[in-house]
C-alpha cells in the first residue's frame, strides 16, 4: 500500500470518529472503565504475588529434637536431613540461644517472665530447615518426621495451606475478572462500532459496488479502532501511573503501612501502562474489524 | 473456445493497475440459460440468453418489474443467478475468486438506477473515490475527474453535496463515476430517468461518443423517444422473459 493510501486511510478513519462523536465517546468510555479496573487488578496481582513469595520465601521447618538425644543421634540426624533432596539449608539452633531469639522477640514485659525461666528452659534444641521451593516445605517435613530423635516437627502447615490457597484464588479470580472484562469492553466496543456502521452500511456497499476491495473498506476502521482503544487507555494510564506513585509515597516513605512491603512504582506502573495500551489497542481493533465483518459480504 | 480464467494487466493499462479480465474473444457478456429467482420467490428473470459483443450499444426495454435491473444487477455480481452461467469477457463467473470481484467491478462502469452516491462525500469525492481504490495519484484524479465532470456539465457543483443536487444531476454524477475508469463496458441503469428531453439527449451524446470510442454500451431504459429516435439493438423484456432481440430495434411498448 502506498503511504498515500495510508494516509487516506487515517484521515478517514479519524473523520468517522469525529462524525460518530457520541458513539465514540461511548467506545472510549467503554475502554476507559475496563482498562481502569484491569489497571487496578494488575497492581493488586502484582503486591499480591510479592507479598506471597516475601511469606512463602520465610517459611522453614522447625525440627524439635529430643530432650534425650546424644550429640552423636543429632549428627546422625543432620546428616539424614541433609540427604533430603529439596533441603537448601539447615542451621542448628541450641535450646540457649533459642530461647534468647524468643526473649528479643517478644515486649519486655514477658521478656522478664522468661528470663527467669532460663534455668528450666522448656525449649528443644532445634534444626531449622529451608527447602529449596516453599512449596516443597510440606513434603519435605513429612520425610523427617520419619526420622529418630525427633520430638516434633512443626512447619505452620495451616498458615503455609491458607496462604496457597489464598494468593492462588486471587490470582485466578484476578485473572478471571480481568480476561471478562477485557470480552465485555471488546463486545462493547463491537456493539458501539457496529451501531454507527448500521449507518454506514448503505457506503460500505456502495464503495464494494464501485470496486473497493474488503481491505479498502477495513482500512479506516482498523484505524477507528485503534485509535479509540488508545484513547481509552489514557485516562487509566495517567491513573495507574501517578495514584500508585502517590500510594507509594503514602504507604512507604509516610510509613502508614510499614510492615507490609509493596512493589515499588518503578518500573512496575511503567510496565502496566504498556500492558494497558497494548489490550486498548488490541481491544479497539478487534471489536472494529468484528463490525465491519458482516457487511462486507457484497 | 472457452478458457478458465485469467486475470492479466494488459498493456497500456499497467500504468492504471487496471487489471482485465481477458480472453481475446470480443464476447463480453454471455448469459446461458439463466434464471434468478428471489428470496421471496419471484423469478424476476427467467431463463434468458443474452450475448454481447464489444462495442456494442444495446438498449434494455421492458414494462416495471420485468428484470432489467436483476438483469444488469448480475453482471457486477450484485445479485447471483440461481440457475445457468454467466460469463464476463469470458470469465465464467462461477469460478471468480471473491477476492477478485472489486477487479471485475472497476472494469464495468455502472450507472445505478438509484444512483448510489456517498452521501458524506461531495461530487467531486464520489467520482474520486472510484479512482482511490486504484490508488491512482492525487494530480491524475484531479485531473480525470474534472474531466468527467466537464463531460457531464457539473464542472461547478464539485464541491456540492449529493442531498444538494437535484436528481438528474445526481444521475450525472452517477454517469460521470462510471465512467472515470474508461471501462470497458458502461451498463446504464436508466441513465435519462430522471432527466429533461434535453439533458437526456446530452447524456446520450455522451454515451454514444465513448460508444464511438471502443466502449460498450448497455443501457435500461423507458426512454422511447431516445429508443426510436436513435435505434440501436434493443432487447426487450418481460415477465423476466427476452421477447424480442433485434437490431435497430423499436422501442414499441406504451409507457
Ligand atoms: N431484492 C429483491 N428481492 C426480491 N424481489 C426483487 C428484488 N429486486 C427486484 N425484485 C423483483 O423482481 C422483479 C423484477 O425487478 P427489476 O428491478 O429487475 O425490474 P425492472 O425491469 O428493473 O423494473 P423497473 O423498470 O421498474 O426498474 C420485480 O417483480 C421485483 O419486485
Ligand atoms: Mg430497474
């Protein structure tokens, strides 16, 4: 195709949103909601996945070792651990320093209580044991409870299965909720083109008659399209972009929400603006040449 | 003596993208036993042979409601014949590809009965859009189409819009797109319908000229006085039937 054409091309399509002004607008608000809530869907996915491996990543295996064990049964011990396949670390904790890691953990108040029980200490000596995928904790701990002296093997199994199911339900939800809503905007965009070609239907027939080929005809609104799922992503563009930065700021350097660690806005907005403009694009282009299917056949 | 279909860019032509459907035989239209019957079940042509050779001037009589439109309408493949084989310059139309139809449409320069402008488009767009599709350069539509538009006497309604124009002018745009692409057929769906005694006569000039220049001419129309005044071949319908096929033929049926 000649640049000419192309430029003709353009200079149709963009007339046709101007000349359909109330329908474009509403494709335009179309895009504008859906990409606004997919916008918000990937940032929470996003803190989500990294508050979820920050947890997973913190999971280990604490193994109580009997009271009566020898040092030469805790070697014995070790080494059988150290055999497992998915262990990637084992530290040995003695009931002493346990203890003194519990002291500094808790306020000061029972910090006392405690220290004067350091003489009967209630603690075990301990091997804390990571694994090489949290998700291989359960597995993993399960085989050591097979092992001797051993008193009890503890690993948080509740926290580690409410958390799987957790961040993998939102994930799912969360992709689910943003691939309907992308089909919605898309219908919607369809619909919306597809009224204000009803209009046009008698030209599209008229320009076949004289010779335009289907190509001829798409042109424009493969244009159209385009440039409304763009204009649809800037609003949530300029949104995600800047209410992050600014929630950012708020949470992190206001220290609201300090314990809780979120991604930070560079390059993670950066990165959802172009997810956005490419789906507006996309979705815009799709549900354009989708209308303009059915009148082509003259 | 009938070829499979070929779609060759003839020389002279190339400069155009003009492509034609070519076969070295003179028979552009060739219908055999063809019939058309509606969705809703009127046979509006029934069974009819028609043969037209290059060069040509045929006038298409008939009463309302005989089939000359569904008669013109299938050889730009508007409308497809549910029975017999229709043939364009030797190109069964069967066995065209849809993706060449647009190449068969830009080599018959079609006159519609309800004319088909754009309505968002001026004069001078409407005819150009014809030559857009060949992506033709901006200098050479210009000039082409003032052309037309001198040809037609609407030099100076280029700018109008067609709601602005009355109807024989529209009918004279309408003549002038089909004509932009120097086809090598011109059919005319009552090109003098809506016109005065004397635009008519200029349009038939104008028909008769590119006629004289190597284009085939076919023309519907209940114009009698054009008919008997300058007789040509004529072929009569009715009741979807051809009842009469004759050269320099009258137009002999009351209005
Ligand atoms: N699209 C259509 N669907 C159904 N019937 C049609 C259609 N077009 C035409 N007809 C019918 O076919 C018959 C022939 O119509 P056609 O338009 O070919 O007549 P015509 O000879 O061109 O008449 P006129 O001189 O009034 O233009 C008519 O009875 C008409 O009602
Ligand atoms: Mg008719």
């Amino acid at each position: 195709m000649k640049s000419r054409t192309l430029l003709r091309h353009s200079k149709e399509g963009l007339k046709n949103i101007g000349r359909n002004g109330w329908m474009s607008f509403a494709s335009v608000s179309a895009v504008t909601i859906m990409l606004m809530v997919v916008g918000i869907f990937l940032i929470l996915i996003a803190n989500i996945n990294h508050i979820a491996s920050d947890v997973e990543g913190d999971v280990e295996i604490r193994v109580h070792i009997d009271m009566t064990a020898s040092e030469e049964d805790k070697e014995g011990l070790y080494e059988q651990i150290d055999a497992i396949d998915n262990v990637a670390a084992i530290t040995y904790v003695d009931r002493d320093e346990g203890l003194d890691q519990f002291i500094e953990d808790v306020d000061e108040g029972s910090a006392e209580l405690f220290e004067s029980l350091r003489n009967e200490n209630p603690l075990n000596d301990v091997f804390v044991v990571e694994t090489k995928e949290p998700q291989l904790t359960e597995d993993v701990a399960g085989e050591i409870e097979q092992f001797a002296n051993i008193d009890t093997v503890d690993y948080g199994e509740d926290i580690i299965e409410q958390l799987f199911a957790v961040t993998n339900m939102i994930r799912i939800v969360g992709a689910a909720l943003v691939l309907g809503l992308m089909f919605t905007a898309m219908f919607l965009i369809a619909n919306t083109i597809k009224l204000t070609i009803v209009a046009r239907k008698n030209e599209i027939q008229i320009m076949k008659l004289v010779g335009a080929t289907n190509g001829f005809i798409r042109w424009p609104f493969f244009v159209e399209g385009l440039v409304l799922g763009l204009l649809g992503a800037i609003l949530p563009v300029a949104a995600v972009i800047s209410g992050y930065y600014y929630l950012y700021d708020l949470l992190v350097t206001e220290a609201i929400l300090s314990f809780v660690d979120i991604v930070p806005p560079n390059p993670l907005t950066f990165e959802i603006a172009a997810i956005l403009i490419g789906i507006g694009a996309l979705v815009g282009v799709w549900g354009s040449l989708m209308s303009v299917r059915k009148f082509l056949r003259v | 003596m009938r070829v499979t279909l070929k779609i060759v860019t003839i020389q002279g032509m190339r400069e155009r993208k003009m492509h034609v459907f070519f076969e070295g035989s003179d028979r552009l239209i060739e219908m055999r036993d063809v019939t058309k019957t509606y969705g809703n079940g009127i046979t509006a042509v029934n069974n009819i042979n028609v043969f037209i050779d290059k060069g040509e001037f045929v006038y298409v009589v008939g009463p309302s409601g005989a089939g000359k439109s569904t008669f013109i309408k299938m050889t730009y493949l508007e409308e497809r014949p549910t029975a017999g084989k229709i043939y364009m310059n030797g190109t069964d139309l069967d066995e065209l590809k849809r993706k060449h139809i647009p190449l068969l449409r830009r080599n018959i320069g079609v006159v519609f009965q309800d004319f088909k402008l754009l309505p968002k488009l001026s004069v001078f767009e409407n005819i150009a859009f014809a030559l857009e599709v060949l992506e033709e350069p901006r200098h050479v539509i210009k000039k082409r189409v003032f052309e037309v538009l001198d040809l037609v006497r609407l030099k100076n309604k280029a700018r109008f819009y067609p709601q602005e124009l009355s109807g024989g002018e529209q009918q004279r745009v309408s003549i002038a797109r089909a004509m932009i692409n120097h086809p090598p057929i011109l059919i005319a769906d009552e090109p003098t319908g809506n016109l005065d005694p004397q635009t008519s006569w200029g349009i038939m000039d104008v028909l008769q000229e590119i006629n004289a220049r190597g284009t085939t001419v076919v023309m519907a129309t209940h114009n009698k006085e054009i008919v008997n005044v300058s007789p040509k071949r004529v072929i009569a319908f009715e009741g979807g039937r051809v009842t009469r096929d004759e050269q320099r033929g009258r137009y002999a049926y009351e209005k």
